[in-house]
C-alpha cells in the first residue's frame, strides 16, 4: 500500500468515525427517551436505562454502517476534493479507478468491522440488553436457554418461538409442573396471541397430561392460558431473525427445512446480513464520483444530504424486498441481495463515466 493510498484510508476511515459517533449519539439520545415510560416499573431505574442504551449501541452501529460509510466517504473525499488535493492527484496521473481502488481498502476495512459487530458483538449485547431489561422489570418470570425463549412462571415453563408480530409468536410449548416439581402435563400450540385481558390464546393445541401410570391425551383448536408472562416480557426474550448472527440463522434455516416448515423470513434475514455487509465496501466507492462531478466544490451539507438520500433508499428498498419475500412468495436470496446488487451496478457505472 502507497502513501497516497494510507492518506486516502485515513481521510475516509476518520470521517466515517466522526458520521458514526454523530449518528450513535442520537440514536442513544432517542433510544434513552424511549425508555422513560419504562423507568420505575419494578426494579428498572434511570441507570438501567442507561446500561441498556449502551449495550443496544453496537446493533446500531450495525445498522448505521453503511449509510455513515457512504456519507462519511462523501465528507472525506469531499474534503480533498475541495481542497483540490485530488485534483492534484489527477494532475499527477492516478486516474480515477486508482483513487477507487484506494477507497476500496477503507471499505474493505470496514466491511471487516461489519463483520465484527453483527457477528461477534452486536448480538449477545442486545441480548444481554433483553435480560436485563426484562429481570428489572419483571420480578416473578425469568427466562434462559436458546431455542427460541424459555419463560418460567411459578408451575408453568413456556418455550416461545419466533415473534410474528407485537402480540403474536410461532408457536408455544406449555410444561406444567406439580407442586414437588414434576412434570404434570406438556402441550404444544401452533401459534400464541396475547389475550386482551391478559393471559394467551392458544390456537391448533395439543396436550398429554400425566395422571398416575397413565397419559391423557387431548386436541383443542384453541385453549385460554391464564399466565403472568406477558407478550411484552416474551418480545424482550424472544429474538428476531434479523438481530441473530449468520451462524445462529444458518442453524435455524437447516432446522426449519429439516420440519418442512416455512423458512423464507429466516433465509431472507440470513442473506440480507451477509448482502449488508458487503454493501459498506460500494457505499464507499459509491462516493468516489460524486466528488469529481457537481458536487467537488459543493460543502459539507450537500454531500450530507445526497448520502441521507441515498442510504435512505437502500434502507426502504430493503425493508420493501423483505415484505415481498414473504407476502408475494418470492426468491429471498434474490431479493436479499437486490440492493446491495444495485448499489454495487450504480458504484462501476458511475466511476467509469467520471472523466
């Protein structure tokens, strides 16, 4: 690596820190906000509020990486560009796929600090979050294990699966303990609802009862739960598919195909994670021909502005390709990767047509 291409490193990784702590402070500002109506139920106080802003910060970060990698580029290369440093590199003979390629080392750098925190730190943070959050706000529940969520309250262990909405979950299986903690009776339900008046509603349930030496069987197409676990405290336990790592989605992919069961929203978040990552490296390259074009003697503001646009539309597109991987039946690896794909197309047609 050259000279110019540890200047260039250093002038877009620097900016892209300096986007990344501005975007991380607002977003723990809004996060802590968030968590007012929290602060005083049970044993969650102002400092575990705190606590869980910060430990969240890292899944933030995550997500937050490619649009600050994009507008952090943009200030950097801007910088340069204005200062007619780049000029001078032109004038020297570095053509612009020279300038590109030096950009690529920063995003490869940061694709690898992707990879660090949606793989590594990110995920058992915000799980660590969860639990936190859940044991000061709820005294008599508690939940471990993976798996999905396993809540105990008093005689009663629930294992909760994947969450399909705010009150509702993939599926419950209900073990009923006695009073010397043997097991008294275990059920399975196809899907939860958290019931109006507390307690859940139970749909497609199948339950075996233990009565002495024998075993009762019995089908119900829906049975009323009475519970104090909550569809609130369960959405703190139970973990999305698209705050799991790679590693722990690939193992739910190959279960959920192994049970013929419905594995799109799991294929898609698997991909998507894998596609975010790699979109950072043409987030950055995206950038290098906005600052040769209109924008070279432009300010901060205007290349600020172009990079919110622009990684606000990678972010809608990606969430609009993920409601169509589900609700349209459509490929989700194809769809995963449609983004970060365009991204990519728009980064080499843009920097070839730069003059």
């Amino acid at each position: 690596m050259s000279t110019l291409d540890r200047y260039l490193l250093r002038s877009i990784l620097s900016s892209v820190l300096l986007v990344m702590a501005v975007f991380l402070t607002l977003g723990g500002l809004f996060l802590f906000i968030g968590q007012q109506d929290d602060i005083g139920v049970g044993r969650y106080t102002a400092v575990d509020a705190f606590s869980f802003v910060l430990l969240n910060l890292p899944q933030q970060a995550w997500d937050l990486l490619p649009i600050s990698a994009l507008i952090g580029s943009l200030v950097g290369l801007g910088a340069l560009a204005r200062g007619s440093e780049l000029t001078v590199m032109r004038a020297a003979g570095f053509s612009i796929w020279r300038i590109a390629r030096a950009a690529m080392y920063a995003g490869l750098l940061l694709v690898a600090f992707a990879v660090v925190l949606g793989e590594v730190l990110a995920p058992p943070m915000q799980q660590l979050a969860r639990q936190q959050k859940a044991f000061g706000k709820f005294d008599n529940v508690s939940f471990a294990g993976r798996g999905g969520a396993w809540v105990r309250d008093g005689n009663l262990l629930v294992n909760v699966e994947r969450q399909s909405g705010n009150a509702e979950f993939g599926g419950m299986m209900v073990f009923e303990l006695d009073s010397e903690h043997r097991l008294r009776a275990m059920g399975r339900a196809a899907s939860a609802t958290a019931a109006p008046g507390g307690g859940w509603r139970l749909s497609q349930y199948a339950e075996s009862r233990f009565v002495g030496d024998t075993v009762a069987a019995r089908r119900e197409p829906t049975r009323a739960l009475q519970s104090n676990v909550s569809a609130e405290f369960v959405g703190i336990a139970a973990t999305s598919p698209n705050e799991l790592p790679s590693a722990t989605l690939w193992r739910m992919i190959r279960h959920l195909q192994a049970n013929e069961l419905d594995v799109r929203p799991t294929l898609f978040a698997f991909w998507s994670r894998i596609a975010r990552s790699v979109a950072v490296l043409f987030a950055v390259l995206v950038a290098v021909p906005f600052v040769f074009g209109s924008l070279r003697a432009s300010g901060g503001g205007a290349r600020t502005t172009i990079g919110l646009l622009i990684g606000i539309g990678f972010f809608l597109l990606q969430r609009m390709l993920e409601s169509g991987a589900i609700v349209f039946d459509l490929n989700p690896v194809l769809l995963a990767w449609i983004p970060t794909g365009l991204l990519a197309v728009a980064a080499g047609a843009l920097i070839a047509r730069t003059r």
